[in-house]
C-alpha cells in the first residue's frame, strides 16, 4: 500500500489522525494532513482505508501495491 494526500484539498477535520495516527499527521503551522508513514505495514491497511474513507474532502489516495 502507498499513501498520498493532497494537502490543498485538506480541511483539518483530524479524522485521518485519529483513526491512523502512525500514518497520518498534522502539520504544526497549517493544520493540514501530512503523511508520516507512506508505505504503512498490513497491519495498518483496514485503519488507512477507513481514514481515506472518512476524509470529507477525499483528499487521502490509498494505492495497493503488489
């Protein structure tokens, strides 16, 4: 799994940081979703769909990888 955000889109409603706080993050100065883990382990995978699920922006891309 790779994980991506796109930052502009982002609304600072911390879901993704609450829901996968080994993955995502928020940057100090803007609030915005910052990816700290862009290749997370197996374990992880239900809890970053989840988060990309509930971004209200859709700004969170889950890629599976082979």
């Amino acid at each position: 799994m790779r994980v991506s955000v796109e930052r502009d889109g982002c609304a600072t409603s911390s879901l993704c940081v609450y829901t996968a706080p080994e993955v995502f993050d928020q940057d100090e100065d803007d609030g915005r979703v910052v990816v700290v883990d862009p290749a997370p382990p197996a374990e992880l995978y239900e809890r970053v769909r989840k988060a990309a699920r509930s971004c209200p922006t859709r700004s969170i891309r889950v890629r599976d990888t082979d």
